[in-house]
C-alpha cells in the first residue's frame, strides 16, 4: 500500500464489542496503512483472546470501558513494521479493568493520561518483545493504577519509561523493594530509578511496578471523583437516568466532609433537588445538604447549579478512604436533541480535624440527548436457502437462513444517532414460538441505514 492508498480517517464512536459465543479473538485490529484512527465513547466487554490493537500511524483512544471476565487481553498500540512511523496513541479517559493486561505499548511515540487502570492483572505492559522502539517517548502521567494484582506498570525493556504522577492506590506511591534508597514522593533527589526503593510503610503501599519505572513523584494528594456510566447518554428508549457521583479513593488523609458544586445546560437536561439524593459513601451519622444556586452563564450559555454540602456529624467517628457513592442524581432529557457536559467543581474537602485537602477532580462528564426515535421502513425478510425444488424458497423451515432488511432513517435535527442502534428479529410470524429469537445474527448494530442481518436460523 502506498501513501496515496492509505485511510485518513477512521473514526470508530458508540459501539459494544462482545463475543458472539463464548471467547472473542479481537475487539479491534487496526492495521498499517490508517493515518488517524480515533476510538471514542465504546465498551469491550467480556472474554477477547487477543488485545486489541492500533498500528495505525496516530491513534485517540479516549473515554472507552474495557471490561474482561479476568483473563481477557486488554488494549493496546504496536508500532510494526516501523514504531518511527506506526503506533503513535493518546490513551484519555478509559477505565480498564479486568483483564491480564491492561494497556500494552508495544511502539514509541504514546501517552497514557487521565486513566482508570484498575482489577487487572498487569494494568501497563511496556514490552520490545516483538522489535525495539524509543522507549523514552512513553508518557504515563496523571493515571489511577490500582487493584492490579502483579504489576501496576511493568517494563520488560532495559531503557527507563516514565510513570511520574500517577496514583498507586494509597497516598505511599506504589511498591518497589530492589533499590537500595528507601525514598517518599518529597524526596525523589538526583538518585536514579535503580537507586530508589519504596517498601515503606510495609503493607501500606500500592500497586507493584518492576525495575525501569521512573515513578517518583508521584501523586499523594488524590482525590478521585466520577461521573459514573460517563458519557450519559438520553434517548427515546431510556429519556432518563439515575446516576451515582461517586469518590474512587485517594487524597492524602481520610474524607470527613466534603462541598462541591455540579453545573448543566438546563436548555438540555433538568434535575429536580428532590431527586438529589445522599449515597452511602459517608456512612450512617452524617449532613447532606442541597442548595439550588443561581444560573450562572458560561461561554455566552446559561447553566443550572446544585450545591452538595456532606459531612459527618462527630468527629470520634474519623474520616473515610475507601471508594463509595457521594450522591445520586435523577437527570431527564429537556430537548429533542442536544448535549450538556455535566461538570462537577470541588469547593473544598476536609480531614477529621477539619484540614484541608488537596487534590484533583474529574473532568466533565457529557451528557447526549436524542429523545426522537429513528424511522424503520421497507422491511423485508428473504430466504437465502438453495432448494432443489423451484419455489421452494417462500416457505422456510428450522435451519434456513434468512435475510433481513430495513431502511432506517434519522427524522430529527440531532444528525447521526447517539448510540448504535439494535435491531431484533422476532420470526413468530414464520411458525415459531411466540417469542422466537435468532441463533445466529440476532442483533446487529449500526449507525445508519440500511442495515442487514444475516443468517437467521428459524427454530
């Protein structure tokens, strides 16, 4: 393949990628010979074989949920034939988790930040296993890599990756016991990443990196707060939502209490303050306060504010540390069509003995609203069994396979759908039972008409 012959642009957004049967190969394999290769808003889920990967010469894969049955492989980027020129990535905003490795680079030029890393095996693989690459250009900064239960980050090459300011899953940073120099994130100096050890606290430390990982410093002062099922997405199925605001840890002392303040375009959603609701995270023994607060306009746009004001009520009842749920809120589509990021703003967070602290926050979670449901028109269904008899193909019988297709169309001014549509087959009419299903090809997700399934086998 030439230059001339090679894709520009390959956008991939809004998709679920599950085995059909049992054990997948692949979620994705992009291949030399794509310029730009973007993977947005998707879910893996459940058992791939193999990782999934870009060779594509620039790749964003940024707020996708990869979640395996324990075993599965991860994601990933491979710089073959040339890591010079292939295998370049940005990995933003994904959680990852249950698999045997998280993200694996396997090509130069990569970032990772901004990244839940967590329950898996290995969370980061850096490896020249298959050709050596410039290791140095690697960048994994800003990530919480937690839960993972043999390596945090694990570098098989002989040249120092750089993993500075990542959360390891406890203020102590991550476990590293074959240094000589036990050292904390203050104190990092001019020793190299041979030189450096951190087993202290026993017990108290994080995940576990290998040698070659310049982890220091790290984040100490964490604290992690999360939209959860982010991107939201309202349409004509399911107009509203309850989501669940929630801490995954961190900071640098235990959360007594806690201010924040969360903002939306009312012009797209509405919240109701009856249907802000306290979670679980602080325990029994606690003040929950919501207060409505003036709009405020940003960008020339108007947004609607709620402020969160939570606390426990005695001190001898200490902070809390663990992940939990702050608050839920009940969000409904006020549009036809539009988006709102749903942006959430720390006040401030206090310890026990009412000190403050410090940390960071989530970025806004976008909300999408499609509330108009798509146009399925010209439906057909043909029976694509050979018959030795002539006609025999209008009636069908159990194992033939039949087609089906439809024209779908979108009617409203929100453009393309905001999820993969899913189109079922019920073959009742056919002679079944009442509610029969295909085997095979029973779904099939789409962004636009017409869209066709294939080989189903009537029962």
């Amino acid at each position: 393949m030439t230059p001339a012959q090679f894709v520009q642009n390959l956008i991939v957004t809004g998709n679920e990628f599950i085995p059909r049967i049992g054990e997948g190969r692949r979620g994705f394999y992009i291949n030399p010979g794509v310029v730009n290769f973007t993977f947005l808003n998707n879910a893996i889920l459940d058992k791939f074989a193999s990782m999934s990967v870009t060779q594509a010469q620039h790749a964003l894969l940024e707020h996708n949920t990869v979640t395996g049955d324990g075993g599965s492989a991860g994601i990933g980027t491979w710089g073959y034939p040339d890591p010079a020129v292939w295998g370049h990535a940005t990995f933003r905003h994904n959680d990852i988790s249950r698999t045997s490795r998280g993200i694996t680079l396997l090509s130069q030029n990569v970032t990772l930040e901004e990244n839940l890393i967590h329950d898996n095996a290995q969370g980061v693989r850096v490896s020249d296993e298959y050709g050596g690459f410039d290791v140095s250009t690697l960048h994994i900064n800003g990530n919480s890599i937690t839960g993972n239960s043999e390596y945090g980050v694990v570098n098989t090459t002989t040249t120092v990756v750089d993993a500075q300011g990542n959360w390891w899953g406890t203020a102590h940073g991550p476990l590293d016991v074959l240094g000589p120099n036990e050292i904390d994130a203050s104190n990092c100096g001019t020793l190299t990443v041979a030189q450096i050890r951190n087993a202290l606290p026993a017990g108290l430390l994080g995940n576990a990196v290998s040698e070659n990982v310049d982890y220091c410093p790290w984040d100490d002062t964490h604290i992690h707060i999360e939209v959860e099922d982010c991107p939201i997405v309202l349409n004509a199925e399911h107009p509203s939502k309850t989501v669940a605001i929630r801490f995954l840890g961190g900071a640098n002392a235990p959360l007594f209490g806690y201010s924040l303040v969360f903002k939306y375009k009312p012009s797209v959603v509405s919240i109701a303050k009856a249907e802000i609701l306290e979670g679980t995270f602080l325990g029994s023994g606690t003040t929950f306060n919501v207060t409505k607060l003036p709009d405020e306009v940003i960008g020339g746009e108007v947004f609607s504010r709620y402020r969160i004001d939570a606390a426990r009520l005695n001190q001898s009842l200490g902070g809390v540390s663990a992940p939990g749920t702050m608050f839920t809120v009940k969000i409904y589509a006020a549009a036809a069509c539009g988006s709102t990021p749903l942006i959430l703003q720390l006040l401030n967070a206090r310890d026990p003995n009412n000190a403050p602290i410090t940390g960071m926050i989530a970025g806004p979670c976008d909300i999408t609203v499609d509330t108009q449901p798509p146009v399925v028109a010209s439906v057909a269904v043909t029976n694509t069994t050979v018959f030795p008899i002539t006609g025999s193909h209008e009636w069908t019988k159990d194992g033939d396979a039949l087609v089906l297709t439809a024209t779908v169309t979108n009617p409203d001014a929100c453009g393309a759908w905001t999820t993969p549509l899913t189109i079922t087959a019920n073959l009742s009419p056919l002679g079944g039972g009442s509610a029969v299903l295909p085997d095979v090809g029973g779904t099939r997700r789409c962004t636009r008409g017409p869209s066709r399934i294939t080989r189903l086998h009537r029962r």
